[in-house]
C-alpha cells in the first residue's frame, strides 16, 4: 500500500469505495481469466467501479439471508444462487441457538420465503448470460460485511462451481465477520477494519436503497 492509498473513515458512496478496492486488485487488471460478482443489491455497484477500473467481467450473484423469526438482524444461514449452482450455508453458533429456539416447522418456513425470495429476485436482476467461473479467478465484492453471512454462502457456491481462486474484496468488515471468511479464500481486501461496527451504512455518507433499472444499468448484460 502506497502512502496515498490510506482508507478514508467513511466513503462517499459505493462507487468511491469500488474505486479504492480497485487500486488494491491491479494484479488482476485486463486478465481474462478473472471477474467480478458483485452481490445483490448493495454489492454491484462496488463489483460494477472494480470491474471497469480493470477491465474485467462482471456479473451480479444474488443472495438471501434467513433471519430469526420476529429477529431481522440475525441471520442464522444465507443463500447464494449464480447460474446452475445454489448454496445454503449455516452459520455455526446461531444456527444451534436457533434450532434451541425455534421448532422445525418455523425455521423451514424461513427457508422456503427466503428460497422464493431468492427466484423473485433472479427473476427480476439476473440475466440469462452466465460466466463462466470453473478455472477462474472470481472477485467476490460486496459494499461490506457484517455478520459475513451472505458472503459465506457466495465463498461456497463458488467453490461449488470450480472457481480456482477465490478473492474476497469489500469496503469495511468487522472483527468478527473477517475472521469467518478470510480463512476459506486466497485473498482478502477489507480497506475499513474498524474497531467499533453497528452497521455498514454508518461507514458511508450516502448510502441509498438501489432500484432494480440502477443495477440493470451498471451490468451490460443484464
């Protein structure tokens, strides 16, 4: 990292924080065998900055967290989907606490809404080109990680699907969520690791709600 490379407190926006991931990824720059898979929604915009900064590919890679019953802000598995390939990926520690908590029944409902949600929206966001990702080099980029939930599912899923070589590249992460993801790829770029983490907005001066034409916009093929 060069001097002027030092991570702001916050960014502007996604596209800002996009821009300065790029600068930490140049190896990658113009090389056909990787890509960039911006996670929906928050993540294209990020994958969208990168990819043009580099010259690469870049498609869209649509998740879903399962959350607690009546507990928005938990999520105790996530779901990935990209072409062919889906994953569901439990996280350990929440998943026991909400099987403790939860009948069976309740926690399938869960799973089924958010299994619908996830073809909802595929349906409406993703195209039907898919790149190829066996062989490949897959940038996973998202606008940050809280509890890293999300992200597991997509590391999987790509692993799935033949990626040769997982990167991991995201604006800020807390503690906790880098130490769950980092050990299962071959690169992590994290530019915010802040010692106290209540959301990922708080680390943006604008972070708005993204509408469906905004993402078509930023990926070519979709």
């Amino acid at each position: 990292m060069t001097p002027e490379h030092i991570a702001p407190t916050r960014f502007a926006d996604r596209t800002t924080a996009g821009a300065f991931l790029a600068v930490d990824l140049q190896r990658y720059a113009n090389d056909p065998d990787a890509l960039v898979l911006g996670l929906l929604r928050g993540g294209v915009p990020v994958a969208a900055e990168i990819a043009r900064a580099l010259g690469l590919e870049v498609d869209v890679l649509a998740v879903r967290r399962l959350v607690m019953p009546e507990r928005s802000e938990i999520a105790f598995a996530a779901l990935a989907a990209y072409g062919e390939h889906t994953s569901l990926k439990y996280i350990e520690g929440v998943w026991d606490s909400a099987q403790l908590r939860f009948e069976k029944k309740v926690l399938d409902e869960v799973e089924t809404t958010a299994r619908k949600d996830l073809e909802e929206l595929r349906s409406r966001l993703v195209g039907e080109i898919v790149l190829p990702v066996a062989g490949r080099t897959v940038i996973l980029a998202d606008d940050g990680m809280a509890s890293g939930a999300t992200m597991l599912a997509a590391v999987e899923l790509m692993r799935e699907a033949g990626a040769e070589r997982i990167v991991v590249a995201v604006p800020v992460a807390p503690k906790d969520a880098r130490k769950e993801v980092e050990p299962l790829v071959d690169e992590f770029i994290c530019a915010i690791a802040p010692r106290v983490f209540h959301s990922v907005s708080a680390f943006y001066s604008r972070f708005d709600s993204l509408a469906d034409y905004e993402i078509i916009a930023l990926v070519p093929h979709l």
